[in-house]
C-alpha cells in the first residue's frame, strides 16, 4: 500500500470509527470514473462489476449536466410547487401497471422501505412482518429489525417472521413444485405470527433475493406469496432497489417476471445514478388511508436537484437502450461462464437475469460445499487485476456481478478473461 493510502486509512479509521468497513484487503482509493469503468489515486484503471447505483455509468454526461443545471437554479423541499417532482412522478409511475398510480419520495433504499411499513401497517392497522432468510432491507431501525442478513435470529422482535429464500441450488426444494413448497413457508409464518399475538400487515422480498445469493425465485413463487398474505389480510412490498430499472434485462421490474401486481414497491440506489434519492410507488388507496392520519415531508427527497438526476438517468435508459443492453450483454456473460465452469470445477452454479449475475463457488459440485475462502481469494485476485466485485450469500461465497447498464461485450471479455486467469492461480487444473 502507497504510504499516503496508509494514512489516508489510517486517518479514516481513527475518525469514522470501526464500523465502517471497506472492500478487499488492500483497499482502492477511487477518485475517478467513467462509464463501466474506475480509476484510483495512481491512475489505475478498473473494470467495475459491482456498482448498480452508477447504473446509466459513472459520470454520465447527461446526468452530470442535468445536475449541475438545476444546481444552478433552486435546490429545495417538496412543500413548494416544482416541476421536476411531478414531472418524474408521471414519467415513474407509467413504468408501472396502473394500479401503481401514487410516488413518494425520499433519500435512500432505507428510508423507502421504512415508509412502505409504514404504509402497509396504516392500511392494514397491523404490525407483523414476514421476510426472506438472509435479506437485507436498510439500516435504520426499523429496516434492520427485517434484514435477516444483519441481525441475528434471536434479536428478531416477536412482530417479525422469516422464511426460508428460495433456492433451487442447495435448497430442499428443486422441482417444477419448488415454488409452491416455498410459498407454504408463508403460511408457517402468519400461523407463528399469530400465535405471538401478531397479525400480518406485510410481505416484503428483494424480487431477485440479491442478499441470499441471487437466488432468482422459481416461476409463481412472488405470486403465490401474494395470494397467500393478501387472503391473511396483509399486503406484498417488493423491493426493486437492487433489480429495478431495466437491470434484470427483460423486465424494468423484477416483479414483472412473475407475472402479478404488488401492493407497494420501493425503489433507491440506482435512480439518480448515485444522487440520493429513492422512492415508494403504492396504488393511491394505500397512500390515501396513510394521509388520513399522518402527512408525509422529507427535506431533501424529491428535491430538485435530485430529481433532475432522475429524471436523466430515465432519458438514458431510453435512449441508450440501456435494458436491452442489459440483456444482450448479461446473456453474453453467462455464456462466457459456462464455458469456463467446462475448466474450474469450482464453479458450482451460474444463475441470474441481465447484469446480475451469481456465479456460486463450491469446494466441489457434488457436495456443493461452499468455498468460502476461495470467493475472499478471488475477489482479492480480481481487484489486482483490475476488476471490482464482491461476495455475497449466507457464506460469502458467491461472486456478484452487478455492474453499471453501459457494460460492453468488450469490457465482458475483459472480464471474463481475467476472471479466468485468477481462477486459474488459486485452482490450478
């Protein structure tokens, strides 16, 4: 490490305190960026695998305009006529099925989250939380209370549930019926809530399981889950923070594969393309008995400035063909993946949908057994190279590859070589 990265880490870690934790063993410290790619202090350059909220790309011109143009304006609060606010409500909303007509907005993943509790428990005047195993929602209290991946079982409040994520690699379930054994689970769930003097006021899942491994539920599963907690007198929240935007490829939603309507969805991280803003999209109903009995004010969400953000990453999407992209591009990798698993073993599971991809490593595929160290090997590997990606999973042993929408098939086999030659070092055939 160059000693002035040392002391800039030092000096971080005797002001930000041990809680904030950094990346790979040998930190990067970035100070540029430009569209899929990164570039650190000494003007090394990495290909970034890993960032969704630079989602049209780092810096994009655009955005960057849009920014600093209104910047240059007014930036203020949401309690004065605007025409940014409205105006990306209605471009956002029509993204959505038209039961999803009413936008709120707000700063970050967990503050949209928070406020969709709050919605479901308004409207359905309960308390009980039901969600998947090893999820993670955000980092206030009431967000960490349902992420799993975070707090352990037995700090778990009486007023939520956990069910097991979907997984059709390891799991119990892996057949044509594994959604249906998996939204049983559901059911255990409100029957336990229940029995704690609880009852259900919401579902809440990231529709592509990100935090549990990409786990990509099987056909029906969000859909069945629906009917079962809406027959329970709740509602389903999907989180589209992570898989919304066109990420998944052939869907702007994740929700949307599965073929049914959400109740609420929040949205966050790649909206402003790393301007913090985030969002709840409800049907009006919903918003409607919340305003009964409490008003709805966020400084800084919806302002603006970050709406502007917004509102260009919307044009980019469009007019870059960004979620076609996606696809095209996420297609090409899975291929490139396959073909290397043919040669390292150690490649248990490829799976995902676009540019978010899980490539599951095991110590060998019969068992299946996780290869921890081996992931925190790689991922370090990588990072020498020049490719920035991280682990994730109950075992941290599943490489996520998640990179802005503008990834070319260039930067793909770039990718895909490197990733090639670091497996080969660790697993020599």
């Amino acid at each position: 490490m160059k000693s002035q990265d040392a002391d800039l880490l030092a000096r971080r870690q005797q002001l930000l305190g041990s809680a904030y934790r950094l990346f790979y063993d040998e930190p990067v410290h970035l100070v540029r960026g430009e569209g899929a790619w990164l570039f650190d202090a000494e003007g090394r350059k990495y290909l970034d695998m890993y960032n969704n909220v630079a989602h049209v790309g780092h810096c994009h011109p655009h955005v960057v305009a849009a920014i600093c143009t209104q910047a240059g304006r007014l930036n203020t609060h949401t309690r004065y006529l605007h025409e940014h606010v409205v105006n990306y409500a209605e471009r956002l909303t029509a993204k959505f099925p038209a039961e999803l007509d009413t936008a709120m907005f707000c700063c970050s993943g967990s503050e949209a989250n928070e406020l969709a509790l709050r919605l479901a428990r308004s409207a359905t005047g309960r308390t009980g939380v039901i969600v998947t195993s090893h999820a993670y929602h955000g980092n206030s209290q009431a967000t960490c209370e349902i992420s799993p991946e975070d707090i352990p079982a037995d700090q778990l409040p009486d007023y939520i549930a956990v069910v097991p994520a979907p997984d059709c690699y390891r799991g119990p379930h892996r057949g044509a019926d594994a959604a249906e054994h998996y939204a049983a689970y559901v059911d255990e769930a409100i029957a336990a809530l229940r029995k704690r003097g609880f009852e259900p006021a919401a579902f809440i899942a990231d529709t592509i399981l990100s935090s549990a491994g990409i786990g990509v539920p099987p056909p029906r599963y969000l859909q069945q889950v629906a009917s079962i907690i809406r027959d329970a007198g709740g509602l389903f929240i999907a989180d589209e923070v992570q898989p919304g935007f066109g990420r998944t490829g052939k869907y702007f939603w994740g929700f949307e594969a599965d073929g049914f309507v959400p109740d609420i969805v929040t949205l966050g991280k790649p909206m402003g393309n790393g301007h913090p803003i985030a969002g709840v999209v409800a049907r009006g109903d919903i918003v409607a008995t919340f305003a009964k009995s409490s008003g709805y004010f966020n400084t800084f969400g919806g302002n603006p400035v970050s709406c502007a953000a917004a509102l260009a990453v919307l044009d980019v999407l469009e007019q870059e063909s960004l979620q076609d992209n996606a696809r095209e591009v996420g297609d090409y990798i899975v291929a490139g993946l396959h073909r290397l698993a043919a040669t390292h073993p150690c490649i248990g599971d490829i799976r995902g949908n676009g540019l978010f991809i899980a490539l599951d490593l095991v110590v060998d595929r019969d068992s299946k057994t996780p290869a921890t160290h081996l992931a925190r090997n790689l991922i370090n590997g990588l990072r020498d190279r020049g490719v920035l990606t991280s682990c994730i999973g109950p075992d941290n042993n599943i490489l996520k590859l998640r990179p802005p929408l503008v990834l070319t098939r260039q930067d793909a086999d770039h990718m895909l070589d490197i990733l090639d030659a670091a497996m080969l070092e660790l697993t020599p055939v």
